[in-house]
C-alpha cells in the first residue's frame, strides 16, 4: 500500500495531501541518474588511471618480461662482443705474429664502423623490434666466433708446427767462423771481381781454404746439386720449406744429392772455386718466398751480440765481391 504524505498549508491553515507534480519527479530521476553517472565514470577514471584494465596489466606484465629479456641479451651482446675483440686482438696481434701467418683480413670480420653504425641503428628501434634486432647481432657474434674458431685451429697446426719450423729456418754460418774473419764480401752492391762494375752481391761470400767444410745451415731437402752454368760452378740449393730457401756456391766437391732430406749442420759440400769466381770461398744466400735476404740477419744461432755486432760490421764494409 502505497505511503500518503501530508503537509500543513499555512495560507488555509490545514493539513492537505501532498502531490509531487511529475516534472518535479522526471527532474529527480534525471538528477539521480546523472549523479550515478558522473560517479560512475569517476570511479572508471579512478580505476583505469591508478589500477589499469584487465588488459593493461596483462600489457604491463609483458613489457616486463620484455625488458628482462632485452636485458639478458643486451648483457649476451656486450659478453660475446668483448670477446670477440679480444680474442682478434690476441689473434693478429701475438699468435699470428709468433708464428709469422699472415692476420685475419678485416673484411672477414666485422669492422667497427660496421659495428657501430648497427649499434645506433638497433638502440634507436622500438623494444621489440629491438630484441629482434638484437638477436640478429648475436647470430653476426656466432658467425664472427665460427670464423675466429677457424683461425685458431689454424694457429693450432702452427703450433704443432713450430718446432719444425724453427729447425727449417737458416740459423747458422755455413762454414765454421769462430773467429769471424772469414767474410770477405757482405750482401749489397758490390764491385764485380770480373766485369768491374758495380752490381747486386745477393749474399755472402766466405773465404776460407779449398776443402773446408760446407754445412746445411737449416733441415730441408736438396733441391739442386750439381754444377751450374750460371756462374755458381758447383753448388747445393735446399729447399727448407716456409718459403726458406738457401744457396751454397763454387763448391770444389759436392757431396749432397738432389732429393736427399738435410739436417742442419750436416756437410753438403767443400770449399772452392768453382764457376765464376776468383778464390776458394762459399758463395751463401738466403731466399724468402723468392726474395734474396741478407743472410747475416740468420746467424742468431751461433752468435752472441757482441760477435753479430762485429761480423755485422765485416759484411756491411764496401769492397770486391769474390764472384
């Protein structure tokens, strides 16, 4: 049953029934529904902006993960990166230097203006396009790791090589010199003892009685014995491998054979005159992947500092060659 209200009307001084008009109620509606409203949507704001939607808290929980993940992999990059740069330094730097191999071209490996300009295009990309990029630069580290690998199992045959590289490497005078006065004539251009003009000495010359000893000065294999036309007369040429290879002149007796494997200090031949030449010495060169060298800079082996100063001095004088 339906509640009746009553009001006391001062102007007829009774109590009469109170009537709400419908304008007043449609405005009541209107003023509560507003009101619901506007708390309503205070309250979404409220939520949304300092708690978040469902969807964005799942949005949040991801973007964490993605930054953890960006994380790990930027420390992967910096990792793999800093050792990289150091294994290419010790590389090209010490271990190729040791064993006298040529480095590792750059263009095999990542070049640091390459390195940089993909660093600044990665960091300015959105994070996950990042992490693909990133990913992307870690894949370049394992083919630069692959290559890197490869150089060392490279260097790993030269390690297993140097002994015998060491033994191949002329390291001695080729005649015994105790006394370092058997140089007559260094390696340079020299007065020829025949023309009289001044021409290329590419070794040399060691004057001593006909008959002395001629020694190996490195392990090898005789490539040539026998007598030349070319003006070596007699001779031994022994190929040591490396790219080493030595010459040994105007010999009056050849005792090597071509073919026959040499140990340094074994004897190849004997002091003479053979050829074009104008007394018993042994004429000595040192080649180098078919470059004539200075052989005085391959004595280290039998000579101290003081001596190598002195038969440095000896073979540098400018004089007539012997042949």
């Amino acid at each position: 049953m339906k509640k009746i209200k009553y009001y006391y009307n001062t102007h007829t001084l009774r109590y009469e029934k109170l009537i709400t008009p419908l304008r007043v109620k449609l405005l009541r509606v209107f003023g509560f529904v507003a009101t619901a409203f506007v708390t309503a949507v205070l309250i979404a704001f409220i939520a949304f902006r300092f708690i978040g939607s469902p969807y964005e808290r799942i949005l949040r929980q991801q973007n964490g993960e993605l930054k953890d993940e960006l994380a790990q992999l930027n420390e992967r990059v910096k990792a793999v990166d800093q050792q990289m740069d150091a294994l290419e330094k010790r590389d090209n730097e010490v271990y190729r230097s040791i064993f006298e191999a040529q480095p590792i071209p750059d263009s095999l490996r990542t070049l640091q203006a390459e390195k940089e300009q993909e660093i600044a295009k990665v960091e300015s990309l959105p994070e996950g396009k990042l992490i693909h990029a990133i990913d992307t630069t870690v894949n370049k580290l394992k083919a630069r790791i692959a290559a890197q690998t490869k150089s060392y199992d490279e260097v790993t045959k030269l390690i297993a090589n140097k002994e015998q590289l060491l033994s191949s490497t002329p390291a001695i005078q080729p005649v015994s010199n105790k006394d370092l006065s058997r140089i007559a004539s260094g390696f340079g251009y020299r007065v020829d003892p025949v023309y009289k003009t001044i021409k290329l000495h590419a070794g040399l010359d060691f004057a001593a009685p006909q008959g002395t000893p001629i020694y190996a000065t490195a392990n090898g294999t005789v490539a040539q014995a026998g007598f030349s036309e070319g003006g070596y007369g007699n001779h031994v040429v022994i190929d040591h491998g490396y790219g080493y290879e030595t010459v040994y002149g105007h010999m009056v007796r050849v005792k090597a054979r071509a073919g026959q494997k040499v140990k340094r200090g074994e004897v190849i031949g004997y002091v003479g005159s053979t050829g074009k030449s104008t007394g018993p010495h042994c004429h000595y060169e040192v080649h180098k992947n078919g470059q004539k060298l200075d052989p005085v800079y391959f004595f280290y082996n039998d000579l101290s500092p003081q001596q190598f100063d002195q038969l440095l001095k000896r073979a540098s004088s400018s004089n007539q060659s012997l042949d």
